[in-house]
C-alpha cells in the first residue's frame, strides 16, 4: 500500500511539474539538485548516475525538460525528478516524515547538510541513514548486513542507544544460531540501558532476552520483571510477561 502512495505521489510530482513549467515559470539560473539519485542524460546516455551530490544550475526549461550544468557536466532531466537546492532540506525532511524508514531520504539529507556545512547534522542523518537501513535489512532477514548497520551506527557515534539496541536484540533473539552472541548481546544492551538511565522498558526487556541468551535466566527473569514494572501501561507488557514465563522455563527468546 506504501509503495503504491508513493507512487501516486511521485506521477502527481511529476505532473506538477510538467504543469509548471508549461505555464511559463522560470528555471533559468535556479541551483537544484536531483530528489534521490535521478540520472542525467544526453540524449538517451548517462552521463551522471546521480550517486553523488552535484549542485546543478539550470540553464534551459523546455516544456518540464531542464537542461542542467555542473562544471563539466551538462545533460537534461526531467523537472519532476530535481528539487531547488535551497528547498532540498525541506523536501527530504517530508520524505521522511512520509516514511520514517526512509534510510535514502536520511543519506541524501545528510548530504546535503554536509554541503551546507552542518557537520553535526550531517553525522546525525548518516547514522540515522545506517540504523533505519538496518532495519529494513531486518525484515528481509539479512542479518548480516543489518549487524553491518547496527555496528557502523553506534562506531559513528557511541552514544547511539538504538544501534547499540537494536544490535542486542538481534544477538540475542535472532532465528539463526549463527548471528546469535550472548556476550555481546549483554554488553550492548547493558550500554542501551546505561545511556537511559535504566528507565526504558524496551531495553531492560532486550537486557533481560540477552540475558537469557547467554544462559543466565536468573538475570533474564530478574531484567524482565523491571521492564515488566517500568512499561505499566505500555501495550508491548503482554508480550515481556510472555517472554518472562519463556525464562522461568529456561527457554531463550527467539524472533519468528
């Protein structure tokens, strides 16, 4: 369903802009960049896969055809598929509140971020870029890349308490034996706890899985009794009061 809203957001994108530029509105001189990495051609040939940021500047509109430049880089592309580079911020701030786990969305922010000179923003967008990729990665079941993910995140910045969750969690639950590392998953996890003060229900329930895990169930049952105490309301305590019988049988967590 997301894809297909998305793809009627991009035709009404596109359509938008065909309509602009046939009633007349002026591109000339404007600094755009491409929304994602949007190829640039001459003729039918790409010249520029769009994988890096260039500031283009547009030279000629013909009927929502943009010929674009940027040093010696010089092709058309459609005006739907560019943004005004004063505006890209906005727009991939959009992009992601449409769909928070839109890991291009926080590349090319971070990009740009970058571009402008916003070190601290930039970082905290490729991070983000990092961990909500991992998450996809997850879904698919490609653990690999995911725990790739989650390392770089929290190896960028050491007090990123999802990665370090997120990564605890897949030690600690995941499906195959190969990814699983009670070790590790007690370290991270402990980390994510540390950096919140101990207060956060989630992590005291990875804490108490990793725990678990690693075959020390005394802990898991004690860990999960606290995320069991400090989620109250939440609506995941029917799923730690689950995972805590699992516990008091001796039985480790494991993700379907």
């Amino acid at each position: 369903m997301k894809s297909l809203i998305r793809t009627c957001v991009s035709m009404i994108l596109f359509m938008a802009g065909v309509a602009q530029a046939q009633e007349g509105d002026s591109w000339n001189g404007l600094k755009v960049v491409t929304r994602y990495a949007q190829p640039i051609r001459v003729e039918n040939r790409t010249i520029d896969d769009g994988s890096k940021l260039r500031i283009y500047t547009v030279e000629k509109n013909d009927e929502g055809i943009l010929t674009i430049a940027s040093g010696q880089i010089k092709g058309w592309i459609w005006a739907s598929d560019v943004v005004p580079y004063d505006k890209a911020i906005a727009f991939y701030t959009d992009e992601i509140a449409f769909v928070p786990n839109n890991s291009a969305a926080y590349h090319w922010r971070g990009m740009i971020w970058r571009e402008k000179g916003d070190v601290d923003k930039a970082n905290a967008d490729r991070i983000m870029a990092l961990y909500v990729h991992g998450i996809v990665l997850l879904r698919v079941n490609d653990y690999a890349k995911a725990l790739a993910d989650f390392d770089g995140s929290v190896a960028l910045d050491p007090k990123f308490v999802l990665g370090y969750n997120e990564r605890a969690w897949l030690q600690a639950t995941c499906p195959d034996a190969h990814f699983r590392n009670g070790k590790g998953a007690v370290e991270s996890a402990t980390t994510a706890c540390e950096l919140t003060a101990w207060k956060h229900p989630g992590y005291l329930d990875t804490l108490a899985a990793a725990h678990a895990e690693a075959g020390s169930f005394e802990q898991a049952i004690a860990w999960q009794l606290k995320a069991i105490d400090a989620a109250r309301d939440n609506p995941e305590r029917g799923d730690f009061e689950a995972r805590l019988a699992l516990y008091k049988a001796n039985k480790p967590y494991r993700q379907q």
